[in-house]
C-alpha cells in the first residue's frame, strides 16, 4: 500500500522549551471508527493499482539501495530529510498556538543544521529536543475541521479531504521549498526522489508484514491511517482519544506522552505507504 506512487513524495518534545504545560500522559485504550469511506470500490481499485505499482517499480529501487547503502548510512540519510521538514513542522505548530513545541522544533532545525552536519545527525535529540511533526490536516482538525471522506490515491495513498488539503497547503507553503526552491528547481526535484526513497525503505519490512499477515491490507491500512489521524488531531486540540493497544497487556498501566506517535499505529501506516510518498515536502 502506498502514500504515494508515480509521482514520488514523502510525509511524523524533550521537555518543554516555553510556558507552554505539558499535556498529561495518555493511557493506549480505543480509538473506534474507522474513516467514512463512501468511496470504496473506487479507493480498492486504487489500492491495487499502487500495489502493482510498488511491486513492479518502487520495491525493486528501494531494495537496490537498501543493498547498497547500509544502515548507519541510511540513517544519516534520513536524519537530513527530517531535519528539512522542522520549519514546517514550526509553521504549524505557530498556527496551532503552541509557541513551546514551535521553539523547540526551531532549535531542532538550528542544532541539527550546524552541529548535526546538515541534518546528518540528530544532536538536537540528544541534547533533550526530540522529533515531534505538526502539518496543516492536523491543524485545520485543531480548529474543528472534520476529516471528510476517505480517499486512496494512486499518487497520494491514504488520506482524508481534510488531509489531502492540509498536504496541498504544506505543499505550496513549505519554508523551506520557498527559500531554496520547490520541485521544479534542481534542489526541489532531489529533495522529493530522495524523501520518496528514504521513506519507501523505512517502510520496507511494514509493507512486508502487511502483506503476510492481514486478512484485508485495505481495511487495515484504512483503520491504522485514521486512528493515527485523529491521534494527531487529538493531541494539537490536548484532547488526544485513547489508542488500542494490539501488545500483550504490560504489567503496569502503559501510557504514552503527548508528543510520539504510538508505534503500532505509525507502523501500521506506514506499510499504507506502499511506493514513494511525501508531497508536502516541496512545492
């Protein structure tokens, strides 16, 4: 499954760093309804159409450069991709009205930018600022925006109206695709392969997985994305829903903070971004 094909594109805090309280910890209970999806036999078609997609032309690229390259050099690769999503992630978190979150994934960019070697290294998590992502879906859903149908594309993979928005707007308005060009400029066009790529092969065993173990890949990438959606949504509102939680119960209560994405549900997704994916990351 994908979030993208054809088109390749991408697309998730230490202690506070402003006034800004910090939400309390949320326990992993149950998110229930999956996505309105009026669209089905359509978004299905679409499903299949990225499957053979990735199967016949992503899967074989990702699996070359996972040959070639090995893991601490993916990693850095990677790490430098994050880093240029920080001043978006900066935009929305000033929208949303969290000036702490804004200030630190502001000092992210700065330390990761300089320290880190261009983004190669995540100083910035080791000096006490972790990764947090913030968008433009989950912040028109911040303000009372519902999410719309769902929808799967060929070239975008799942979303909702709402987030297909959100991923337009990010797109058009990313700071740093305004400063240093958007796709069609040479940094643009190998910012967007190269997200595509890096996040096809994180991806990579997800997809694998998927595959061998769900009865229905469709409904279960269509669940995932939006119990992971409404997470977001519910953590820029603080008013984030209670998660299932598909581990053996731990021996004392698992909670979460407010600010990662519960690994269940980011893995999950991310085997729905079956083929190349990140749109939002240029112009």
């Amino acid at each position: 499954m994908s979030l993208g094909v054809g088109v390749v594109m991408v697309q998730l805090m230490a202690a506070p760093v402003s006034a800004q309280p910090a939400a309390p910890a949320v326990p992993m209970a149950a998110v229930s309804a999956a996505p309105a999806d009026p669209w089905q036999a359509f978004n299905r078609r679409m499903y299949v159409v990225n499957e053979r997609l990735d199967d016949s032309i992503f899967a074989p690229i990702t699996h070359a450069y996972m040959s070639a390259a090995p893991p601490p050099l993916r990693k850095a690769f990677g790490a430098a991709i994050d880093n240029m999503r920080e001043p978006r992630t900066t935009m929305n978190d000033l929208l949303q009205a969290h000036p702490g979150l804004a200030a630190q994934s502001t000092g992210r960019f700065l330390i990761n930018s300089t320290l880190g070697v261009f983004g190669l290294f995540d100083v910035a998590s080791a000096s006490g600022l972790p990764v947090h992502r913030a968008d433009f879906g989950q912040t028109l859903g911040r303000y009372g925006v519902g999410p719309g149908n769902y929808v799967f594309a060929p070239v975008l993979g799942p979303l909702d109206l709402r987030d297909g928005l959100g991923r337009l707007v990010d797109a058009v308005t990313d700071p740093l695709s305004l400063v240093a060009g958007g796709w069609t400029t040479p940094f643009g066009a190998s910012r967007l392969a190269a997200s595509a790529l890096d996040y096809r092969a994180d991806a990579d065993a997800q997809i694998k997985a998927l595959g061998q173990d769900a009865t229905d890949p469709y409904a279960t990438v269509r669940s995932a994305y939006g119990q992971r959606r409404a997470y977001l949504v519910g953590q820029a509102r603080g008013d984030e829903p209670d998660l299932p939680d598909f581990d053996p119960p731990p021996e004392a209560p698992l909670t979460v903070s407010p600010d990662p994405t519960p690994a269940h549900l980011l893995s999950l997704e991310s085997a729905s971004m079956r083929g190349p994916t990140p749109i939002a990351d240029v112009k």
